[in-house]
C-alpha cells in the first residue's frame, strides 16, 4: 500500500505525525503531504513546535507566532511560540489566583514565584504540550498534520500526557478528601455548604483537556504516525529501537517513508566513484529495509535535484510522492 491509498483508505485519521531523527526530512514529507491533501479539496493544518522554525524556511513566509497562516487554498500553517505561551501562562495564573481569593492585586511573593517557576526548562515543554493540545481537540479543520521534533523529544512530548494524568489524578483525589473535610467542619458548625471549590474544578478541566489529547494521539481510527528514515545503518538502528518506545505510548505506527533514495540511473561509467559507492551503500541497506520492514514501508522518497523549498518545488515532489 502507498501513502496516497493509506490517505485514501482511511479518511477518519485526521491526525497525521511524522516523526524521526533530526534532520531527514520530516518536514519536508509533512508539508508535502498537506500540500497534498490541500489540493484534494481538504481543510489542512500543517503545525510545528520546533522552535528552529522549519516551516517558515520551507514555505519561504514568516510564520511563527503569527497562529494558523494562510498559504494556499485549504492550507494553513502554524508554529507555536514557546515563550509567548509561557507569558500567557503568567497572566492566566495571576488572573485565577485574584478570582480565587479575591485580592486587588497578586501578592509580591506569589508572583515572584510565578516567575521563577516560568523559567524552569520543564515550563517550556508543558506550554508547548498545552499548545499542542488546544490544537488537537479544537477539531475545526479535516486534517491535522503535526511535524513533530526529533525522536527523543517527541517521546517526551507523547509521555507527558499520562505523566500529567497521573499527577493530576493524585491532586484531584487529595482536593476532593479536602473538600469532604471542609463539608463536615461546616455542617458541624452549621454553617451553609462550602461554596463550589474552583480549584478542584480547575483540575477537572486539565484532565478532561488532557484525556481528550491523549485519546486521540493513540487512537489508531483517527490518528496514524509514520517514521521517516534513510538508508544507513545507524539511522535504521534507531527507527528500530524509536519504534520500540513508541509503542509502549500506544502510538499507532502507520508505516514508513525512505527518504533521499539515490536513482539507479545514476549508476554509470561516467559517475564519481564516490557517487558510485554512495549507490551501492543505499543500495545495500535499502535491501535491508525492505527486509525487516516490508510492505510497512508506503514510499521510497528520490533525492531531489535541489532542496524543497517554496510551492514549486513541495508540489514536484508531491507529484511523485502520490502518484
């Protein structure tokens, strides 16, 4: 089976990820199969949490930040602004707390506290994991394709879900124990019920948000993940072991792309020898790949003749790539 009749056969998976080591073109194959997709008469979201801005580069505008950018008919691209979602995480922790408890202002410590905590590391990966969730469940286009970062940060982003989950199951059940104490006290003292906990509340709200994600990344019917790989043999290590880890998350593997496969007819008198060697080493490990992988592997992608960059260029090697 190809990639175009994966596309085709199954038109409930609206959630479509690329994933693989840095730098083999996983870019290239997600902008290239929205492009596709677009020009089938479907609604894409083409997005990225890649801070390196990759998808600007590929479509020659500047994106990020900006939200979805238009940048043809159907197509749209996103690239989320780590930072500027930190900035809104503040102000969205200042305004709850003020609701909460009711003050005019949020206390000195309490804010400088807030700040100290949006610079921990791990604040940028939960902004780009909450951004990553609003996306997914807004459901307002048909597909959403999702260029994910490399391999090892990937496996982080697509644990979070079930690290949070678990995390907030542990709080929700400690508030809730709370909320039980604070219910008897005020009956003992005939008090009127304690009032409706926005606290507990808001973490009912985190987890749903969080269920619906990681239901939908997992879900085989709605979401298909490929791995992009070349032929060498320490790329084909890892795409192993990487699919290995995935499936512990429950992600659905949908296939695999070869990329950047050197023609045969380049195999010439007149070609470099080293040309010629890079041929016969693609040639060997592409015998491997279809060895171990076979018919899981749904396109061998050619070396293009210059890089993929701008409309013209996505569009020939959509040309090939779903003919």
């Amino acid at each position: 089976m190809s990639l175009k009749q994966v596309f085709e056969s199954q038109p409930g998976r609206r959630y479509i990820m690329f994933g693989g080591k840095g730098g083999l073109g996983k870019t290239t194959l997600s902008a290239t199969s929205a492009f596709w997709l677009a020009s089938q008469g479907k609604r894409v979201l083409l997005f990225s949490v890649d801070p390196q801005a990759s998808l600007s580069d590929i479509f020659q505008r500047d994106i990020f930040g900006k939200g979805p950018v238009p940048i043809m008919q159907n197509l749209w691209a996103q690239e989320v602004d780590a930072d500027r979602r930190i900035r809104e995480y503040q102000d969205e922790i200042r305004k709850k707390i003020l609701d909460m408890y009711g003050f005019d202002r949020v206390p000195e410590e309490i804010d400088s506290y807030i700040a100290a905590a949006s610079a921990e590391p791990a604040m940028e990966e939960s902004a780009i994991f909450d951004a990553v969730v609003d996306i997914i469940v807004q459901g307002e286009y048909d597909y959403y394709i999702y260029d994910l970062v490399p391999l090892g940060h990937a496996l982080y982003y697509l644990s979070m879900a079930k690290v949070y989950d678990e995390w907030i199951n542990k709080i929700t059940k400690l508030r809730e124990e709370m909320r039980q104490y604070d219910q008897m006290a005020a009956t003992m003292r005939r008090q009127e019920t304690v009032e409706e906990d926005k606290i507990l509340e808001e973490l009912r709200y985190i987890k749903s948000r969080i269920n619906a994600s990681s239901q939908i990344l997992t879900d085989r019917g709605r979401t298909a993940f490929f791995f992009v790989l070349v032929p060498e043999e320490m790329i084909i290590l890892d795409t192993r072991k990487a699919a290995e880890l995935f499936s512990r998350f429950n992600v659905p593997i949908s296939g695999y792309v070869v990329n950047r496969v050197l023609p045969l007819e380049l195999r010439q008198d007149n070609v470099p020898q080293y040309l010629r060697n890079r041929i016969v080493m693609q040639q060997k490990y592409l015998e491997k790949i279809q060895g171990t992988l076979g018919d899981q592997v749904l396109a061998y992608v050619p070396e293009m003749e210059r890089d993929i960059t701008g409309l013209p260029m996505i569009e020939k090697l959509a040309e090939r790539l779903f003919k």
